[in-house]
C-alpha cells in the first residue's frame, strides 16, 4: 500500500515538474513575443490618449475602461482565434501576411514623419460640443483593431513552432498583458495633469512647483512617446520586411545588413553586440521609411486621383 503510495506521488511529482516546466516554456515564450510587438505597443500607448482630450476629467478612466474591454475583445475573442487557425493550416500565409502589417506599420511612421515635416498635426482648437462617448470607443476600438492585429501576428512568428497550447496559452497571455500594460499606462498618463494641478492649487512651496512641473511636463512626455513610437514602427516594420524578404528568396537585402552588422561589430570590440545591433536597426529603420514613403506616395496619389473624378463628377 505505502509502496503504491509512493509510486502515485512521484507520478505526481513528474506531472508537477512537467507543468513548471511548460509554464516556464509559455512564459518564455509569451515574453520573448511580447518583446518583439514593443514598436506597436509603444504607439498604441502614444495613440489612445488623444481620444480623451475634451472630456470631463470625471470621464476620462470610465473611457479608457471602455476602450480597453473592447481592445481585450479584439485580440481574445477575434484575432487570436483567427491567427491560431492560419498557424495550424496555413502557415505559409503567415510571412506574407507579417510583411503586410510591416508595410502598414512602414507607412504610419512615414505618414507622420510627412506630416511633421510639412508642419501638419492634430488640430489643437478646442469644440465645444460635448463628444459622443459612444462615438469615442468605438472609434478607439477599430484603430486599436489594427494595432492589436499587428501586435499578435508579429507576437505569433515568435511562437509559431511551440505546439498548438502553448502558442495559444502564449498569445493569450500577451493580449492580455499588453492590453494591461497599454491602457494602464494611459490612464496613468491622462491623470498626470490632474494630480499635478490638485498638488500646485492645495500646496505650497516645493509641492506645488512639484505639482506645476508634472502638469508643464505631460505634453513633452506625449510628444517623446510619438516620436519613440514612430521610430519604433519604422523600425519593426523595416525589420519584418527585412527578415520576411529574406525567408521568400530573396536575400541579398538581409545579407547585406548582416554582414554590415558582423563587420561593426567585430572593429569595435566591448561594445561590439550593440555597435551590430545598432547598426541592424538603422538599416531597418531606413528600410522602413523608404517603403513607408513609397506607400504614402501610392495612398496620396490615389486619394488625388479619387478626388478629381468626384470633383469632376459634380
């Protein structure tokens, strides 16, 4: 009997040491992932705030709440399912499919890299109707559609050879951290300028020039997070082109960038590992804003031509 016993509890030992390790497995994976979307999520983090300005500061959490539901929604219940059945039965669409949202990320970047240049942005006039909340998430929901559909395809083509569990359990893993991490962020960003405006109006002193000092300092910290997001799209997307251009045939593009990256890395010896990489990530920087422009050079000329046919229609 106590033989029988001790027999059962190292089957359960050999179970439980099995499980660590898969959970350890998926957290590696879902990790090393979530890493690789980082360019999208820092965009999705610069983007989201801009959807709560003009609204009473009583509103602003209960939005971002209602954004985030809908971008968990999006990545569990409509893109996950999506992605895991393409990695299961058709594979081969998954490079194609990652150099697609490469190129989409090439042209964001593009496009706001034209639009700083020629001066244009957000318009900062204030309305003074009150925005439909409704309006408001669902707008969110849909960009934050794309973006999602980014973050767990580039997160997918990390994980594409780890069985079928583990991919799904990883992926889902990062939807829900990077919808943690996204939204959490936001709500802490669009409250900055309240706690420091409760600090500089209900103290003195040091405080208060404290509290002033996070109020003057919340539009530089947004305007870094666009320039970093924008950087890093320009980045991964160059990156994916990079790579997925390298796994169809045709390699020379990353050849020549790795090679670069060795011969750096080898002429400046300690900091030879990030001297390479530094160089890797130019080069796909630049890739990136080459095809990003490119793009918008075929979006824009295609809304010129759709705007002259209507012009001349009526």
């Amino acid at each position: 009997m106590s033989g029988g016993l001790v027999a059962l509890l190292d089957d359960v030992a050999v179970i439980a040491r099995a499980a660590a390790a898969s959970v350890d497995d998926v957290g590696i994976a879902a990790a090393r992932a979530g890493t690789k979307a980082a360019g999208v999520i820092v965009d999705d983090a610069a983007v989201t705030p801009q959807y709560v300005r003009g609204l009473a500061a009583a509103r602003e959490l209960p939005i971002i709440k209602r954004i985030a539901v809908g971008s968990l929604r999006n990545k569990l219940l409509i893109i996950l399912p999506v992605v895991l059945l393409l990695s299961q039965f058709l594979p081969v669409l998954l490079t194609p499919l990652l150099m697609i949202g490469g190129a989409y990320l090439c042209f964001e970047g593009a496009e706001k890299v034209w639009a700083k240049a020629r001066g244009h942005g957000p318009s900062a006039a204030a309305s003074t109707d009150m925005p439909d909340e409704d309006v408001i998430v669902r707008g969110a929901v849909r960009t934050d559609l794309i973006l999602s559909a980014e973050i767990m395809v580039i997160a997918l083509n990390e994980v594409v050879d780890e069985p079928f569990l583990s991919r799904a359990v990883s992926l889902a893993v990062v939807g829900l951290a990077v919808t943690l991490v996204v939204y959490g962020a936001v709500a802490v960003l669009v409250k900055v300028d309240d706690v420091g405006l409760h600090l500089a109006e209900t103290s003195s002193g040091a405080v208060a020039r404290f509290g002033r000092g996070m109020v003057a300092a919340l539009p530089k910290v947004l305007t870094a997070l666009t320039l970093i997001g924008t950087a890093a799209m320009l980045w991964v997307g160059g990156h994916i082109i990079l790579v997925g251009a390298d796994e169809l045939g045709l390699t020379a593009p990353y050849e020549l960038v790795h090679h670069a990256e060795e011969a750096v890395a080898a002429a400046t010896g300690s900091i030879g590992a990030l001297a390479g990489w530094l160089v890797n990530t130019l080069a796909s920087a630049l890739l990136g804003l080459l095809v990003g422009a490119l793009v918008v050079a075929a979006v824009h000329a295609a809304r010129g031509r759709h705007d002259g046919e209507h012009a001349a229609q009526h």
